[in-house]
C-alpha cells in the first residue's frame, strides 16, 4: 500500500472519528460563516498534525528524497505535500460533498465547474487549499510552514485557516466576525495589526518568485523599498506573513508571483484584523493556474495596517514603477 493511501487513510478515518461526521445532508441549510471557520480550523489542524508526524517519520533525507521539482528547479513538492493535500480533500468531503476544492497540487475536484465559472453561479462553496505553505522551509525543516485553508461562497472569501506547524498557532477568520490565533495551550487572542503610522518605521515581509528571472526584479524592488522603510524580513510563507500583519507581528507585507491558494486565507485574516488588502479579482485567479494572465508585476498581494497604508502602498507602487526600467 503506498505511504499517501496509508497515511491518508488512516488520517481520514481517525478524523471520522474526532467530529468530522458529515452534516450537509443533501437540502440542508447552508452552513455560516462561523460553521465554515471552524471547519476549516478543524481540517487545518488535522493536516497540520500530519505534516509534523510525517516530518518526523520520513526525516529530512526522506522527504528530500521524496520530493520532485515543479515550475522551476527550485520549485519543489514533496510525498507530504500530496498527502496532506488528499486529507484535506477528504476531510472537506466528509462536511459536504458537493462542494468544490482548488488545490496547489490536486488542481480542481473531479467533474468540479471552475470556481470562476462558479462564481458567476452565485453562491457556489469553494475550498482553496495550499497543502504546505512554505514547502521550500519545510524541505529545509525551517519552522515556517503552514497549511492554509480558504473557503469562498460565490466569488468571496468568507471564511480561512493557517495553522502553523512547528509553533501550533492556528490563525483563523470569518467575514465580519474578526480574526483570532488559537495555540496549543487553548488560549485564543483576538488579532489586530501594529499601530506603526510612519513609513521609515515600518516593518515590512515579502517573498521572491521561482523564476530567477523575477527575482532579478524583485530585488530591484526590495532594495528600493529597503531605503524607506524599517527593515524588510523574508520569511518563507506567504499564509503566514499575512498572519504576522494580523498578529501586528510585521506592519506591511506584499509579494508577486503568488497564487490564489498562498494567499486567500491570510488576507481575509489580515483584513478581519483590520489591514487593508490588495488581492488579485477572485475570478481571474480561481482556476487551476492560481493567478490573472499577465506580468506578474500587475497583480500583487498586499497587506498594510491602517495607519500606514497609504505610505506603503504608494512607495510599493513607485518601486515596482522603478523596478521595470
Ligand atoms: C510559497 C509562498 C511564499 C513565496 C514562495 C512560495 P509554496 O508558496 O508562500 O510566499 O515567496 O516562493 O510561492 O510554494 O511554498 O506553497
């Protein structure tokens, strides 16, 4: 039996067995927000679980070994990031199973419209998964790896999970409900961003393509950005970052070249937090591809708290302006 039916397997029944009954009958009431958080924590949680034991198992050689390359030589996926992804999968099945599922690895859910063409439907549920945020650290056994879990009704967000692996925080939001972090000893702290209001004090995260060619401008963009603000910090999952601007643990974040699956919990988390957010159009990124056609440079993700925004953005946009020329 292979390692991903096995630990999947096993997975999946033992969550049967922690809650994870199915409730969506068909014809039943659709769930709120809130019910969609809290799914979304449960599952994140269980993968979370996964991906640690796994670690420990397989060892470092062993999910070095089990890893392949996919956009690029540097752009990896391992054993781990395929399991984790089909348990997820199958814990959302579990809730309900008409709904759909756009996965880094597993793409779009067997017979599943697109969840572009799902959102012109109105009110179609979709689960946007990355299985491994921050696979390059998990690779490397550097702490910074999340699972990150999105759940959108129609064309909005409304409901997110990042669980951290290594530290067990899980961050959480539901539209128009706040933003929370909840650890492993049982406390919940309610999130809000950082009050930092002056730019040369601002403390910002981001993170490079996998296309060499895209650094090479990133850098330009970075190294602008580094003569105007704090200090910049690079710190491997975009889930995560979104997290640090909810948690006041950064003041701004923005990255280019990431997909709808790295980001669409965390900036609902962050916005629920109270940043302001620049995301991509939902529809343009719903698809297999995980982002709008174009330069990457025209879509960016953004997070800010309030009292700084308007300085970072306008100095992101001049950077990025510079950077092309
Ligand atoms: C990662 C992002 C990160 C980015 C990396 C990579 P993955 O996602 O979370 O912000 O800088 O290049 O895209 O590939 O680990 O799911």
């Amino acid at each position: 039996m292979s390692i991903n039916s096995r630990g999947t397997e096993q997975l999946a029944s033992r969550a049967d067995n922690r809650g994870f009954s199915a409730s969506n009958s068909p014809g039943s009431v659709r769930p709120s927000v809130r019910e969609l958080r809290d799914r979304a924590v449960l599952i994140a949680r269980a993968a979370a679980a996964h991906i640690a034991s796994r670690r420990v198992e397989l060892g470092s050689d062993g999910v070095l070994a089990s890893s392949e390359t996919k956009s690029s030589a540097v752009d990896p996926v391992t054993v781990v990031d395929r399991e984790s992804e089909e348990l997820i999968r199958s814990l959302i099945k579990t809730f309900s199973s008409s709904d759909r599922i756009l996965g880094e690895e597993g793409g779009l859910d067997d017979g599943a419209s697109s969840p572009a063409q799902a959102a012109n439907e109105g009110e179609a549920v979709t689960w946007i998964v990355d299985p491994i945020d921050g696979t390059v650290n998990f690779l490397y056994d550097l702490p910074n790896c999340a699972v990150s879990i999105a759940c959108a009704v129609g064309d909005e967000v409304v409901a997110g999970a990042v669980a951290n692996v290594s530290s067990g925080e899980i961050y959480s939001a539901a539209k128009g409900e706040g933003a929370q972090v909840s650890r492993r000893d049982g406390t919940v702290q309610t999130l809000s961003c950082s009050p930092t209001a002056e730019l040369e004090k601002t403390l910002v995260a981001t993170g490079f393509s996998y296309s060499a060619s895209l650094r090479q401008v990133q850098g330009r963009i970075a190294s602008q950005l580094l003569g105007e603000c704090r200090d910049i910090r690079r710190m491997g999952s975009a889930a995560l970052d979104l997290c640090m601007v909810a948690h006041g643990r950064v003041d701004a974040y923005y990255e280019h070249d990431i997909k709808i699956w790295d980001y669409a919990a965390g900036a609902l988390i962050a916005a629920e937090a109270g940043a302001r957010i620049r995301v991509p159009e939902f529809t343009q990124c719903a698809n297999v591809t995980g982002r709008p056609e174009g330069d990457p440079l025209d879509f960016g993700v953004g997070a800010a708290n309030s009292e700084v925004a308007d300085a970072f953005f306008e100095a992101l946009d001049g950077a990025v302006a510079q950077a092309r020329n």
